[in-house]
C-alpha cells in the first residue's frame, strides 16, 4: 500500500513539475533530498548503535527480567491471558523498555518476537486478539523517558540543546498511551466477543 503511495505522489510532483515548467527544481530537490537523507543517516548511525547495543547487553544481562518483575502488576492489568513467567511478557517488557528510551528501531526485534508468540496462542489466527490489540497500542503510543532518536535528529540538525523537548515528549506521550489504553479497554469486551463468536461460527461451518 505504501509504494502505491509513493508512486502517486512521485507520478503527481512530476506532472505538477512539467505544468509549472519547474522539472530543473524537481531534479534539484531529488538530489539534494538524497544526499541529505545519506547524511542523517550517517549521524543517526552511531547513536542508534550505541543504545541497540546497550540493549543487547540489557537483554543478556537479565535487566529485562529484572523489568518484568517491575512491571509485572501493570502487565498482568493489560494483559491477563498470558502467565507472570511467559516469554510473551519478556519479550513486551524488552519493548517497553527500548520503547522507554526512545529507541523504535531497537524496539521493534522485540515487538516482532512477542507478536509472533501472541500468535501461537491465539485461538482465532485469522483474527487479533485484545492482547494483540493492547500490545500494538503500547508499541504504538509508548512514553518516552529518553527521547534518543529525536534528539539525535535535532542535533544533526543543528540544535545546541536537543534534549529541551523532553518534558513536552514525557507529556504528550503519556497522554497518548492513556488514552490509547483507554479507548482499547473500552472496545475490548465487544470486539472480542464478536472475535469469539466469529470463531465459533467458523468451526459449526467446518462441522457441517
């Protein structure tokens, strides 16, 4: 769906570009966008090593253990299909944990394991189920106690005091997660009742 997307805004600044007779500042900014590109990358390259590397140490370390332990009574709230010892609940608390530093990339191996697990135990395959849901929403709008990604962009960009948004980012994105978990506890009983009810109407199909 995103290459569809990117090849219709790419074909409309072409043909936006040929009607204002601007195709030789089209092909300016194209280049000069990917040279830019090249170069946040390359500045963002050693910060985003040195956390996903202290997380690798984290994880064999026992520190998530140590996390999930911590984070046990909130996880059991959200998530009570699973058991306090589940590797599913690891895998979540080595997300959040990624996720608290500001690290999405680091986050995201962790995310994909424990969705992976969710899915073995999930009794409607075709279908998510309220942990998964909860789980993407928690992924999705997490808080950020070290905001590592933006503030490395902000300094690549010239920025002489790029952690200054941290407040604003603690704010905002708890703010975010609670009414990402609100409105997920409030769909929760319909959906998954419908979820339920879907599932069994598949198996009496199979049975006839």
């Amino acid at each position: 769906m995103l290459g569809y997307i990117w090849g219709a805004m790419l074909i409309v600044s072409l043909i936006c570009s040929i009607y204002t007779g601007k195709m030789e500042e089209l092909s300016s900014a194209a280049l000069n966008g990917a040279a830019q590109a090249i170069e946040l990358t390359l500045s963002l390259l050693g910060v985003m090593a040195l956390w996903s590397g202290l997380m690798k140490i984290a994880d064999k370390g026992g520190i998530t253990a140590i996390l999930a332990k911590v984070f046990s009574p909130f996880l059991r709230i959200l998530f009570p299909d699973y058991k306090p010892k589940s590797p599913i609940l690891k895998a979540i608390c080595a997300n959040m944990a990624a996720n608290l530093l500001g690290l999405g990339n680091a986050a995201t191996p962790f995310g994909i394991v424990a969705m992976k697990e969710m899915q073995k135990e999930n009794k409607t395959p075709e279908i998510a189920n309220r942990s998964m849901v909860m789980f993407v929403v928690l992924n999705t709008a997490s808080i950020q106690l070290i905001p590592t990604t933006i503030a490395a962009m902000r300094a690549s960009a010239g920025s002489k005091q790029p952690f200054d948004i941290i407040v604003a980012i603690w704010i905002v994105s708890f703010l975010s997660l609670f009414v990402g978990i609100i409105t997920a506890k409030c769909f929760e009983a319909p959906v998954e009742r419908r979820r339920l009810h879907s599932n069994r109407g598949g198996k009496n199909g199979n049975n006839r």
